[in-house]
C-alpha cells in the first residue's frame, strides 16, 4: 500500500496509450519484435562462400596431417599381416573419416584426412628405383586402396551428421 492516498486514482483515470512506457531515464523499453523501418539484410553466407574460420582451417590441416599417418601406419600394419592387418587397417582409416566427419560436422571435415590418406598412400605406391614399394601383394594393395577410398567416399556423402537429444534440449522420448 502506498503512503499517499489518491495516488493510484490518478493514474487509473488517465487515458491509455499504446506506445511503450518510458524507463527510467527516459528510453522506450526494447521489445522482441522486429524493426519495420529496418532495411533488409543479406543473408549471411555459409559453405565455401562464408568467411574463413582459422579454427576450423587448422582442424582440416590436423586431420589432414592424421590422414597420412594413418595411411602410412595402415600401410605397413596391412602389408605385415595381411587379412586381419587389412581390416584393422581399413577401420582405422574410417574411424578418421568419420571422426572427422563428426568433428567439425561439414563434408570436408572427411574430405581432409581422406585427402592426406590418399596422398600418402599414393606416393607410397610410387616405389623407389630399386623396384621395391612398402605394399606386400597386389591383392592387399588393391583391397587397401578401394577399401580407403569406398570408406572415405562413404564419409564424406553422408547426407547428415548425427545430433545428440540432449544437445537440442530434447528428452529423446
């Protein structure tokens, strides 16, 4: 209750306007809705067309850094002990690719390390003047190399990152 009495029935019996009250030094409240005069805003760009992030330019370069390990290590682990050094070989190279995939969440955060993958697995195909090359048959070497990139073509064209219930606020029920 206020101290004055009459106070409120001044304010009862004056006339109701729509504009927003002023605050308390002398500003409209600001509202949720949308500006009228505001001019129109060019949507902001996404993809190739969006500028450069330097974070996720340095996660491509890691992952594409980690490609070429991965090839070289699934190289000589698949070249060693062929049909089971094979398959670790080739999980080894998908776990990448799809790490990558779900890292950064884009199509190329698979591309990278399939880039650095194949370039490595590439230069390692070249062989040396001597005539000798890291791979040990021609069938390990063909199943690697349409294995690697079956995998990393998979990774990169799936049509959607996976998203968490709890993330969006979600239950998951």
């Amino acid at each position: 209750m206020s101290t004055n009495p009459g106070e409120g029935r001044d304010r009862a019996r004056a006339p109701r306007t729509d504009r927003p009250r002023a605050g308390a030094r002398g500003k409209a409240p600001s509202s949720n809705a949308p500006r009228t005069n505001a001019p129109p805003r060019a949507p902001e760009s996404t993809g190739f067309t969006a500028r450069p992030n330097p974070a996720r330019i340095a996660a491509y370069f890691g992952l594409a850094v980690l490609g070429a390990l991965v090839a070289l290590a699934g190289t000589l682990v698949q070249a060693a002990w062929f049909p089971g050094g094979l398959i670790v070989a080739l999980a080894g190279s998908a776990g990448l690719f799809y790490g990558g995939r779900i890292l950064t969440g884009t199509q190329i955060g698979a591309l990278a390390p399939a880039v650095g993958w194949f370039i490595t697995v590439f230069l390692l195909l070249s062989g040396r003047p001597e005539g000798d090359y890291v791979f040990g048959d021609e069938l390990g070497l063909v199943l690697f190399m349409l294995g690697g990139t079956a995998v990393a073509v998979m990774c990169a064209t799936t049509s959607k990152v996976p998203q968490s219930a709890t993330r969006n606020g979600r239950s998951g029920i």
